[in-house]
C-alpha cells in the first residue's frame, strides 16, 4: 500500500464517520446536518428534467439530478438488496447547459447547485420507516423534516420499486433488487 | 468505528489498490485491464447526448454518459488542481429512456450499459502522458490502447480545461481548478 492509499483511507475514515451513524446527523433539535461529503459517497444515477406529474411543465428550467448513496448502506444494499437502518440518499439539482465550450448538442451539467434533498432511514424517528429534508442550493445550514403529508411521502410509498425508494431509475441497483426479489409488490415497471 | 463501516473499509481496500499504482492496471502485452470497481470511484458528472461535432446526429439514440475518477487522485486534484500520475477516468455510457414507472418527462438511465472508455495518465508509457482505452458494453476483456492518431487525442489536448480532460464539463472540480488557476491557456468557456 503506498502513501498515496494511506493518504486516501484517512479521508475515508473521516469521510464515512458521520455516513456510519445516522444520530451522528442529527442536531438535537432533530434537523438533520448537511451531508457534507456526499459527493465522495457512491453515485446511483442521473436524470434529466424528470417529472412524475403529467401536467406539470417548467418552460425554460432545465436541470440533472444527480443521486448517491452513503457506501455503507450501499454495500449493505449490495448484499441484501434492500436499505438498512441509517441509510443516507442525496439526490442533487444542477443545472444543465447545452451550448458551451466545444458542446453542440444535448446537455451537460453546469456549476449552478439548485438544491440538496435527503432521504434518510431512521425506523425509531420517523413514522413511515424514512424521512425526507431539504436544503436550498448552497445552504448548508441543519434542514427542518418535510411535513410527512408532503407528497414526496405517499408517492416513494405508493411507487418506489425497493422499500419506499425509487430503484427502479438506478439501473445497477435494480439488477440486483430484481435478482434478490427484494422488489415492492406495489411496484410496476 | 462500527463493524459497518470496519467492513466498509476492507472493501475500500481492496477497491483502491489497483487504482493506486497504475502499473496494475495494465497487463503484461499493454492492454488495460476493465477497471472492476469504478461504480464506486467518485462521480465527476454526467451529459445527455453530448456532441462535440456540430455535423453529426443520431436519431433514435439517446445516451448518458456518467464519469468517474479514482479516489486517489481525485483527492489529489482537490489539493492541487490537477491530475497526479496514475490518475484513471471512467466514463460510461448508459441508455436514456423517457417513460417509465411513474416517469412523464424528460429522461433517465435505463440498464443498458452501451460502454466504457478509460483515459488514463502514464507519462513514462504514453507519449503525449495519457492513453485512451474502449471496453464494449458488458464486455470485460483487457482493451487494447486507442491509437495515439485518432481524434480523441488531438481534441483533448486542443480543448481540455485541466491536462488535456474535459473538467469545463465537471463543475465541482471547475471551480477548484479556476482557483488554483491550472486552467489550461488554450481553454476556451
């Protein structure tokens, strides 16, 4: 192992700290603290401009989400093909460009954060098994819970493809929900 | 440190030690061996049918492309704001459907994987310093080097914001190099 590894575990082992306990990121209050190092965790997928409301249209508004999962509950996931207590999911609004630099068609992200939102496993804190948060672009400031009358709520329980999450738009990880039988029965491609 | 995350690590471990020594990577005749763990390497960012050629169109064909970077060297450009000897990117490319689940709008990843090419920094081995490699789909075989007289090389050396890579189109690590200015002076926004 050289320095370059050694170096690399040391931020690895403050990195996955907080991701390892999931009291670790919450306040007392019960905000939940910003993931502060979720771009090191492990990518699920993109999406572009993605609705799952028919009539809702945003002219002119053009955006990735980009999700990831913290690696400890992804390796768990690996195993098992379901979510363990603690998990951490971050999905990402950036912005998306089509004409820049030597780009000529389709759609590459920009530098613009639009917000992060959270989804987090606690089956002692909330009710229905996970919690949604949300923070507002570059705010990195504790986030209150989304009311759990949110739609987000009975949406992820009504359609997620694994244990109220969306695994069906993350192709690597519905293989193995699918291969593991560890899909929702509510859940229709 | 809880048995989650000592498990975590030892996976990491396994992980990072071919992507720390880049002789590891490639095979004794010189072709690079299909690099098993970059889902887990850090994520840089992602297009939607992205073209850099203003003549070329592909009807019917919709792909994103995801990038990833090893761990290692990504910390490396966090400090210095450019790529250390060693460095391997990743980039693949995944198909992009419309409609689906709950989808209406806009576009996510499906589970074909369509491909995936490395490009890579060895400056004893190549002689502009990187090499670029293609694996096909599914296909894990070693890759033979693209030859250094193909296009890729010419347009990144001419229109790669950092050492010859696309980082314009990643911007977290954009605004790293903007800062430590590591930009490259033919580097056109």
């Amino acid at each position: 192992m050289n320095v370059r590894v050694v170096a690399y575990l040391a931020t690895v082992l403050l990195a996955t700290g907080a991701a390892a306990s999931s009291d670790a990121i919450f306040a007392p209050d019960g905000k939940l603290n910003f993931p502060a190092n979720y771009r090191e965790w492990v990518f699920l997928s993109s999406g572009l401009d993605m609705s799952y409301n028919k009539l809702l249209d945003m002219p002119g508004h053009s955006m990735f989400d980009n999700v990831f999962a913290d690696p400890v509950s992804y390796h768990e996931f690996l195993q098992t093909g379901t979510w363990p207590e603690g998990t951490i999911l971050v999905m990402e609004a950036r912005g998306a460009t089509g004409k820049g630099s030597i780009n000529h068609r389709g759609k590459f992200q920009s530098g613009d954060l639009m917000g992060v939102e959270v989804h987090t496993k606690d089956t002692r804190r909330f009710p229905g098994g996970w919690g949604f948060f949300a923070f507002g672009g570059e705010d990195t400031q504790p986030a209150q819970q989304i009311p759990t009358g949110a739609d987000c709520y009975a949406c992820h329980q009504q359609h997620g493809a694994v244990n109220t999450t969306f695994v069906q738009f993350y192709p690597t990880l519905l293989k193995i929900a699918t291969a593991k039988k560890t899909l929702s029965p509510n859940y229709q491609p």
